[in-house]
C-alpha cells in the first residue's frame, strides 16, 4: 500500500543502560521525543517496519563483511549484551518484505549481501525498545557496514534506499522505515567524548530540508570527521533515497556528554 | 605483527563466555593456541590498553574488553591517548 511511517532515532547504549547519567532536561526531551515518535508509529498500524541499522562487530567481523547486509530471517533474537537493560526477546522477522529487497535490488544490479541469521544489538534493540516496545511488529534489518573500512558510500547507501523505497510503496502492506545511529561521536577512540554539535545541527538541517543533493554529496571521511560513530549517518541516507521527496522535523536533539554522544531523533512527512 | 589475528581473539573474550573465563584463569594457555609474536601476548595478558590502541586494535573491540576489567571511561582514554612507551 505505502510507506506509512519514517523517523529517526540515535542508540547510544546510555540511552537506556545509564539514563540517569544524563542531565535531567536532556533526559526528558530524548524520553519525551521517543515517546512521541512510539505513539506516531502505534498510529500508523504498521505490518512490516524496516529498520537501516548499524552494527558493533556483532555479527560480522573482519573475517567476513557486507557493505550492506539485509536480514531474511523469520526471527531475531537481542539484546546480545548482558548489561543493556533490555529484556532479551524474539524478534519476528518480514521475510518476505526482505526477499522482494534482495530481488527488487539484483535485478537493478544492485548487490547487497544477506544473512539467515542476525543477532540484535544496542544499536537495533534500543530504537525497537522505544518505537515497537512489545517488539511485535515484524522487521527486516539492513546493516550498513559503518566499522570497517571501505565503508560503502552516502551515494550508495542513497541509491539502495531508494531501491528499498520502491519496494516499500508496492508491497500492499503499511511499511515503516526506521534509521537509527549516530550522531557525532567518536566511541572507543581517543576523542571518545567530543560531540561536533555544529556536524550534528548542519545534518538534521539537511535531513529536515529533504536536501537529497547535499546528504548524497557526503563522503564517508565527512561523516567520520564528526567521530568514527557518525558514519552510522549512512542509515540516516539510505532513508532520506527511500523517502525520495520528504520534509522532517527535529523531534529532540541532545548533545549528551555523559552517554558521549549528539542524540538525533526525527519524524518525517513524505509522500506515502 | 598480526593485527587481525589479535583483534579476533580480543572479539572472542568479548563475546564468549568460555574464552573470556580461560583468559581470566588460564591466560597464557589460551594465547599460545593462537597466531601471535610474542609481543602480542604480553600486550595482552597484561593489558596494556595503550600499547593495544596504538598497535590498531578498533575501539570498539578495545573499550568492551577494558570494561571486562571495570576499567573506567577516564582510565581508559588516559591510557589510549598517552603516547606508547
């Protein structure tokens, strides 16, 4: 039928595994933010919700790498880390939706890699905690590979959400697409810390204007110069090639020092 | 220096329970079983974050396997930020 919900959302594990640390006020906007985001999606009636994610050398490693990964599962399973605070549960997987992406993709020439088995992490579990907390709705992970250079471009990761996109609006069933990841932060490296707010407010500018000429003119080493977890931004652009023509609003925006990370969270109008 | 090799076996004490407890209790068994000078080994075993960051190891492998240790954020980025000896 259409795509009928899009947002964004950050998943810095002290989101939901040291909230306190934040202050207070920063809390209440990412918490209320989310809330708002959850109630949209509640709204929408999804049957299918697919999610551009990213990834903490859970599944894949350098043994082994796919620039972008689609999930075909009929299950998942997280969080994998003990210390989350995130109830472990099963994820029922869109198979289905994620076979019609694979096809829909190689008959473009398009070859994205694929996995019959994925494990969640803070950066999927975290956004599915918020958004679809009884964790009901069927999804499709797409893990971008943001760790492991060369990581596939903004303009790659623009023309596969476009792809995506298509086979949203023809799948005859209310779809929502999610990103999550980001914004500036650099984790485990030495500017572990530094938010680059100003990187962060020229991006969700961007991504609020539906300006798909500057998001795809990005370089990876633009996005990492804002810390090596920015390039999780790459979700952000393959949602913006799914949407196509779309506006969106900066639900919350925190730089959170004490979770070391510029916290984005967007809701998105777009034509369905 | 086999940085691969050294990664994969810092993602093994991370994630599996079984490797990370011989780490803990039998550690110089477990690192003669893989592919490392012996630079490595001792870099290692006595985890020496600093020496581990500058020798490549990504952060994200580095700074879960400091946490095994309840090594603090501030501990943490004082060693990888400090110039290797």
């Amino acid at each position: 039928m259409s795509i009928a919900y899009a947002a964004a959302i950050s998943h810095a594990p002290g989101y939901v595994a040291w909230v306190e640390a934040a202050p207070p006020e920063q809390k209440d906007a990412l918490y209320s933010g989310a809330e708002r985001l959850r109630g949209e999606l509640a709204a929408a009636e999804l049957d299918e919700l697919i999610l551009f994610t990213s990834e903490h050398w859970t599944n894949f490693f350098l043994d082994h790498v796919s620039p972008i990964c689609v999930g075909r599962a009929d299950a998942y399973s997280g969080p994998v880390e003990p210390w989350l605070k995130i109830e472990r549960k099963t994820i029922p997987g869109a198979s289905e939706l994620a076979e019609e992406i694979l096809a829909a993709a190689y008959a473009q020439d398009v070859q994205p890699g694929f996995a019959q088995e994925l494990a969640f992490d803070h950066g999927t579990m975290i956004p599915l905690s918020f958004l679809t907390p009884a964790m009901d709705v069927p999804v499709v992970p797409i893990i971008v590979n943001t760790l492991a250079p060369p990581q596939p471009s903004p303009e790659s990761c623009y023309r596969f959400g476009q792809i995506v996109g298509e086979v949203a609006r023809k799948r005859g069933k209310r779809v929502g697409i999610v990103a999550t990841g980001g914004m500036s932060h650099d984790p485990g490296e030495r500017n572990h810390g530094f938010i680059d707010e100003a990187f962060d407010h020229r991006f969700l500018e961007q991504m609020a204007a539906g300006d798909a000429e500057a998001l795809r003119r990005y370089s990876v080493a633009d996005l990492g110069a804002a810390g090596a977890g920015a390039i999780e931004l790459l979700g952000w652009i393959a949602l913006a090639g799914a949407l196509g023509s779309f506006s969106g609003e900066v639900v919350a925006y925190e730089a959170v020092k004490p979770w070391a990370t510029g916290m984005g969270l967007m809701r998105f109008d777009f034509a369905a | 220096m086999t940085l691969y090799a050294l990664q994969k076996l810092i993602r093994e004490i991370n994630r599996d329970p079984a490797v990370r407890t011989r780490f803990f209790e039998k550690t110089d068994e477990l690192l003669a079983e893989h592919d490392l000078d012996a630079e490595e080994r001792r870099v290692l075993a006595a985890r020496d974050y600093r020496k581990l960051y500058a020798l490549g190891v990504h952060g994200l492998l580095l700074r879960p396997f400091s946490i095994l240790h309840q090594v603090s954020e501030p501990d943490y980025l004082e060693a990888i930020r400090g110039e290797p000896e």
